[in-house]
C-alpha cells in the first residue's frame, strides 16, 4: 500500500552534487540498506529565473547562495498560497532527506549539527552571506522538540529544519525581490505608457490563474493526504493494544508488513532498520510506537518504494528534460491510476473492511473493491471468479440514488463470498497417524548411536539430550501397552530372557564409563548385556559386559541372583514392581571374585520398573528420578 508524506521520517542521505545558480542538482540517497544492485540516484532539475536573469549582475558568492536555495523556490509559492507546510511536495521530501541524514538517533537535530553538518548553511555563514546573528534569531523562533530545558541541548525536529531552512531562504529571497523591483522601475520610466498598462494588465492576469491553479492543487493535495492519513489511524487501530502503541512483533504481523515481506518485496533488514529510525513513544522502553510513530514509519516506507520505482521505470531525469511535458503528465497520470492501494483485512470484521476502502461518500462500488487486496488475491488465484462476483454483487441491494453499496450491503456481499469456502472448511482432514511415544524413543536412541566417536548406550549424552530423553520417558509410562498400568500383577516370567542395553542416564556408568569399571587404557566399553532366568526354584541374572580393546577385546561377567518386590514408589506414592539384583561375582579374563561389594554395580541393583512390554523395558533408580536405565528384548 502506497501512502503519502504526512509524517516526520524518511530514509536514506542527500549530497548536493553542485550548487551552481544554474539549478541543476543531484541527490544520491544513500540508505542504510539495498535491495540487490539498485543505484538510487536522483537527478532534479529547478529553474529560478531570479537567478539566471540575475547571475550576470550578482557576485560569485551571491551567485552560489542562490543556487543554494533554489530548492525552495517553489515552496515559497506553496506557502503564499495556503499549502501550509512551507515547501513545495518535492522540496519537502528533499529537504526531509537531508534531515534524515545529519539527525541523530532519536530523529532530531541540534543547532551546532545544523550550523556544521548541513554544507549549504555552513558555507553560507563561513562567506558572511548569513550573520551568525541572524541564524541565533533564526534558531530562537524555531520550535523546540521539548524534552530538555538547558538551550545548549535544545533539539528541533524535521518541521523546525524545515522552517529554519525557509526562513533563510526567505532573507535571500528578499533581496532578489529589491533587485527586480529596481530593474523593473528602470524598466517601466523607458517604456510609454501602452507599454506600462498592457504590462500590468499581464501581470494580473497570470497571478489570478496562478493563484487559482496553486489553491485548487493544495486543496486537492490536503484532502488526499487527510484520507489516507485516516485510514492508517484506522489500521493502527486494529493492531494496537490496550494503551494505544504497537510493538516490533505486533506490526511484523501487520497484513500490509506479512504481502510485503511474503513478496519478497520488502527485505526483514529494512524492516529492523526503518524500525529502529522510527521515534519511540516516551515510557516504552524504546520498545513501543504510538499512532504518530506508525504515521512516521509508513511514510518511511512510502519512501522506500518510491525510490525503487523511480530506478525500475528506468527514467533518467536529463532524458526526462528533453521529453514533452504533456506527455510526460499524462504518462505519471495513467502511471498513477494503476497503482490503486490495496487493503488487505484477512480475519477482520466486514465493517472494518468497508471502512477501508469506502469513497468519500461511505459507499462502496466496484472500483472501491478493487483496493481490497484479499478479494483480488482470491480472484487472481481463481479462487473466485468475475463471473461469480458480478452475479453476487448485482443480487445486493443498493444504497437508494446509487449503484455502489452501503455498509450493510457489503456485509451481504461478504457473506456471500465467505459461504462459498464453507464445503472446504467443513471437509474432514485425515489426521497422520500418531506416533507413539515409544516410538519416539527408540528413534531418539537411534540418532545418539549413529555418532560412532561417543560411547554407546548415551554414556556421552549432553545435558540437553538427557533432559529430551527424560521428557520422552514420562510419556512413554503413560502408554497403554504398559503392563505396569494393567490391574495384573507382574511375574518372574514376564522378565525372563536376554535384554539389551539401549540408554542410561545413569551417572556412575557415566564416570566409570561402564558398569563394572574394568576399562583398560586405550580400550573402551561396547555395550552391555542382561540375561534372567527364571524357574520353579532357582532366578539367575548374568551380566556380560563387552570391553572393545582391539585383537585383545574381552567380556566382564557378573552372576547373581534376583528377584521381584513389590513396593511404594516414593515418587508418585502409587504400588510399584522393583527388581533386586544380588551381585556373587565378578569375572574378566581368568580372574573371579566376589561381587556382593563391588561398589559400581549398585545403580543397578535394585531399580524400578515404570514401562514394560514385550520387547521393552525401562528401569528407574528408586531414589532418583533421573536415573534410567531402557532395556530392549534380543
């Protein structure tokens, strides 16, 4: 959406290439972001027939002061005739430019910057062409931003440059006028009275059509600039919280930000850096605009999109010159009728929307449906077709007098269009099939082992896995597989066989870097086996415990027996099932002996069991919540 410059901001720096009296400058902006390889470079030319009717008659430093403020000779005109804003459209936006430059972060400018940053002023007061005493009492009249009481600090914001950079002009401008006023006189006692009267009669003329066309075009501007400022308060008004302001994310969400961003039209690194030039409101922490920094930051990006269609029309402005001037206006004119702004409302009320794209009468036709960015996105996609928005449209009752609709024949019309997605938003979506939490466990085992320089079993885990893996466990005793859930009680039997272990948490396996903490130097643990059995008088456990050292690998193997106890789980206070492993003893290589003191064994000799199946079991510490042990049936 494309909105004027009704606001305090702008984007880029200005360096004026010459300031010969001949008006003929060049703007280069230079923004603090690119979009590719664009080279924005503005060519702008101003005539000042002052000045070159009289550069023959002015010294050289007379000469370059006028050129110097040549800028605002059409601002000068504006202003006489009740433009209000002191500067002509362009020169405004010139002139907001250059303040854009020399400010300072928090978009204003003290008088020191403005006597020594800004090249024009401080050439002129380093000639004498400007007294330091008229530029203080320049200054003093100037509108101060109010936020300090010391006047060494005192800071003025664009309008104030704005106003200062005319008040100088206007000292130039005036002693231009006393120079035509005597060539005129001298003019007027050579000429015979014919001569005199058709002159004046001349003069009055071109003034009247003068005055007439420069008060039509300020009025036209006025109430175009009040439209589209209204209907950004309208926008921030549905974006704003409670308080009135809106936040970095809040406006990142924005419809208008969310198509510029989407198109790749607009870069987040532009956003960040317009964001962080926009004034923030006072008391937000620098974290908070209100309407007037919303304001502001649309007009910056305005500003943006201007520069990029001015490169991309690919209008070199010396060829601009030479063209017909007709014809150039009737190009910007159709140009200017294409780019119709859009409003984009998506889950917005319709009354908002009318609102938005309504005429100055409060209706809405055809044309008006144009600007609503989410119908022409619907129809583009062919999601709706002419066809079908012709027929609903004429099936509307008009406003009386009109074609167009009121707003409540455009709610009719937008209920319309909603109830033709109704069948697709009813239409049942297959769910994917879920994944259960253990599967979701073993696939997280899976990845830990595909890192071959770690040990096996997560005796390397980070902290962050462990705290992943944990997680995933408290889900997984919820299963409905879990026998440990189930009103029967757990026997010898669902225990015995061979099983793997796939992961432990277990810190004392982490600091031996095993179970048994037989690892020689240069070797290393390679995975640990657990095997019960059971009958009708004897329960055996066997652990075979694999040491990787090369051609001299070897297996540790502790036996002893176990058994199952029923017990109060001192975590959820609920029955738990415990298995008792009684270590006898220890053998590795061609030595054994006794286990019942073999102080690394002891996470594992009497652990809870909190998820069992057929093919899984997990084991907890009974006095630590965070000690795991997860057993896979072979």
């Amino acid at each position: 959406m494309r909105f004027p410059s009704i606001a305090i901001c702008t984007i880029g720096a200005v360096s004026v290439s010459s300031f010969a009296p001949q008006a003929r400058f060049t703007f280069t902006v230079a923004p603090a972001f690119s979009r590719g390889t664009i080279d924005r470079t503005h060519h702008i030319i101003i005539n000042n027939a002052a000045t070159s009717t009289n550069a023959s008659s002015s010294t050289s430093a007379n000469s370059s002061t006028n050129g110097i403020f040549v800028l605002n000779a059409a601002a000068k005109q504006n202003d006489s005739n009740g433009n209000g804003n002191g500067s002509g459209n362009g020169d405004w936006e010139t002139l907001q430019t250059l303040f854009a430059k020399h400010c300072d972060k928090d978009g204003l400018m003290t008088k020191k910057a403005l006597e020594t940053d800004i090249a024009s002023i401080k050439e002129l007061l380093e000639l004498g062409d400007l007294l330091q005493e008229e530029m203080d009492d320049i200054w003093k009249a100037a509108p101060k931003f109010p936020d300090v009481d010391s006047a060494a600090q005192q800071r003025i914001d664009v309008d104030s440059f704005i106003q200062i950079y005319r008040d100088i002009d206007d000292i130039f401008e005036d002693e231009d006028e006393d120079d035509d006023d005597e060539d005129a006189e001298e003019e007027d006692e050579n000429a015979s009275p014919a001569e005199v009267e058709a002159k004046a009669t001349s003069t009055k003329d071109d003034e009247a059509s003068s005055a007439s066309t420069s008060t039509s075009t300020s009025t036209s501007e006025k109430t175009e600039e009040a439209k589209d400022e209204k209907q950004l308060e309208q926008a921030f008004a549905t974006i704003c919280d409670d308080a009135g302001l809106v936040s970095k994310e809040a406006l990142v969400q924005w419809g208008e930000i969310q198509e510029l961003l989407d198109d790749n039209e607009l870069g987040m690194d532009e956003f960040d850096t317009m964001w962080e030039r926009t004034a923030k409101s006072p008391g937000s922490g620098e974290k908070m605009i209100d309407v007037e920094g919303f304001l502001s930051f649309n007009v910056a990006l305005d500003d943006l999109f201007e520069f990029i269609d001015d490169i991309d029309s690919g209008v070199d402005a010396d060829d601009a010159d030479d063209a017909d001037d007709d014809s150039s206006s009737s190009s910007k004119a159709v140009v200017a009728a294409e780019q119709i702004p859009m409003f984009y409302g998506e889950d917005l009320p319709p009354g908002v929307i009318f609102a938005e794209i309504a005429d100055e009468k409060y209706l809405v036709g055809m044309d008006e449906l144009r600007k609503w960015g989410d119908l022409q996105d619907m129809m583009q996609d062919g999601d709706l077709l002419p066809a079908e928005l012709q027929s609903m449209y004429k099936e509307v009752a008009k406003a009386p007098g009109t074609d167009k609709l009121n707003e409540e024949g455009f709610e009719v019309l937008f209920d319309s269009i909603e109830s033709l997605f109704e069948d697709d938003d009813d239409e049942v979506v297959e769910e994917a099939p879920r994944i259960s939490s253990k599967t979701e466990l073993l696939t997280a085992i899976e990845d830990l082992g595909m890192d071959e320089e770690r040990l096996p079993c997560g005796l390397e885990s980070t902290d962050d896995e462990v705290e992943v893996m944990l997680e995933i466990t408290k889900k997984v005793e919820q299963e409905p597989t879990n026998k440990i859930l189930s009103a029967d009680d757990i026997q010898e039997s669902d225990l015995a066989g061979d099983w793997e272990l796939l992961y432990t948490t277990s810190s004392t396996m982490k600091f031996n870097k095993s179970l048994t903490g037989m690892v020689p130097p240069n070797a290393k643990f390679d995975g640990l086996m657990q095997k019960f059995k059971a009958s009708k008088y004897l329960a055996d456990a066997e652990y075979i415990e694999k040491i990787d050292a090369g051609p001299a690998s070897f297996e540790v193997k502790v036996t002893g027996d176990w058994e199952l106890r029923s017990s109060i789980s001192l975590f959820t206070g609920s029955k738990s099932v415990a298995v008792s492993v009684v270590p006898d003893t220890v053998s590795y290589l061609a030595t054994s002996v006794r286990g019942d003191h073999w102080k690394s064994l002891g996470p594992m000799n009497l652990l809870d069991i909190i998820y069992l199946d057929d093919d899984l079991r997990i084991m907890r510490g009974t006095t630590a919540m965070d000690n795991i042990f997860v057993f896979k049936r072979v």
